[in-house]
C-alpha cells in the first residue's frame, strides 16, 4: 500500500519527539542537580498529547500527555471545557510512576454529547512555559451516545418464576365416570303407569277386604 509522504513524515516527528521526550524524563531525574548548579534553564518543556478523537459518552473521561523537560518540571495542566462556551476550567495532571506520562480524569454528564475542546500547558522550575494546543485553537474530543446500554424491556404481566416439574400423564380409563343428576325418563314413565294402575284400583275396589296395595321401587336418580 502506497503510504502519503506528508503522513509519514508527521509519524516520524512523533515518534522522534516521543523517544526525546522519554530522554529528557531520565535526564531530569539523573543530571537536574548537577545542571541546575552550572547552566541558566532556558529550555521549555516537551508536551506530546495522546489525542483522543472520539469517546463514548460515560462518567469520565481520561485525558493523557508525554511531558518532558531538561530539568525540574513545575507542573502540567489540562484546560478544558464544552464546545459552546466561552471560558475554559482547568484541572491538574498528574505524573504517572517515573515514565514521563500526565493524566487527569474528568468526572462528566453521560447525557451531555458536546464536544470537549481542550488544551495543555507545562511549566519547569525556571520559569519556561509550554502549549500544545491554543484556546483559540483547542482540540476537541466527540463525545458519542453510549450505545452499549441496554433497553428496559416492558412486561405487561408480572414475571413469576419458573418451576421445574415432572407432568404426570393423565389415565383416562382410571378417571372415574362422572353421575349424571338428570333422571332417566323411562323410570319417570314407569312412575306415572303405576300411579293410573294404582288410581284404577281404588276406583274399582274400595269395599274390596282383599285389595293389594301395589308398591314399586323407583331407583334413586344418578
């Protein structure tokens, strides 16, 4: 793949400045005491930013630097705000081990999507000043809706747990057979034959001594 000039060349000097930068971070912890004793400080610090183009939004947000100079560095500050307004805020960055690495960690609205537009600024011991960005001219950061959140899922009924249970087949022939409450008409019949018998007999017999009461046994309705 053909690779732009330009592009190129930019990642040289980075990389250039990065491995200046780490030199200058031992320098100052070995040779400062010594140096400082003999020569002027006149060198302004090296400020090598890891840019950060985009971020989801979340409730922090991380801002990072390679910061080196020949001698005592006095601080490392992050200015910042939100695209739109006017002043910036500042907040301190702190040095991370003996590597030469800066960072500050910004406590931020996840609702809020403007873009941070920031700068950087080192100082030394002797008075020298560094900026990598300006306030007219910031970076800025796009800040992204988080899209790892996962939607609540409306149940319209309640959720009730879940049993494990072993389903028991029914047995049809065993189940017992269920008792009609009707009662059968041919035993309704039988009843009304018997009561015109019966009616007959006391019409034709009521003097009779020997007369037979007749009696019949209905079944009980099921």
């Amino acid at each position: 793949m053909y690779a732009c000039p330009f592009h190129m060349q930019k990642q040289i000097e980075r990389t250039l400045s990065v491995w200046l930068a780490i030199v200058l971070a031992i320098s100052q912890t070995v040779f400062s005491p010594a140096m400082a004793q003999t020569t002027p400080d006149v060198e302004s610090p090296i400020i090598e930013i890891e840019a950060v183009f985009e971020a989801d939004a979340g409730g922090t947000q991380v801002f990072t630097a390679l910061v080196a100079d020949d001698r005592l560095l006095k601080d490392v500050t992050l200015y910042h705000r939100r695209a739109g307004r006017q002043a910036f805020d500042r907040a301190f960055m702190l040095p991370r081990g003996i590597t030469g690495y800066y960072s500050v960690e910004l406590a931020t609205d996840p609702n809020d999507l403007r873009p941070i537009e920031y700068y950087i600024q080192a100082r030394d011991q002797g008075g020298n000043r560094s900026i990598s960005g300006f306030a007219f001219e910031p970076y800025q950061r796009k800040i992204n809706a988080n899209s790892t959140g996962v939607e609540p899922v409306e149940l319209t009924t309640p959720a009730e747990p879940v049993v494990n249970a072993t389903v028991t087949p029914i047995d049809i022939a065993s189940k017992p057979e269920r008792k009609s409450n009707n009662t059968k008409w041919w035993v309704i019949g039988l009843a009304v034959v018997a009561g015109v018998v019966m009616a007959s007999s006391n019409g034709s017999s009521n003097d009779d001594p020997a007369r037979t009461d007749l009696t019949i046994n209905l079944p009980l309705p099921q």
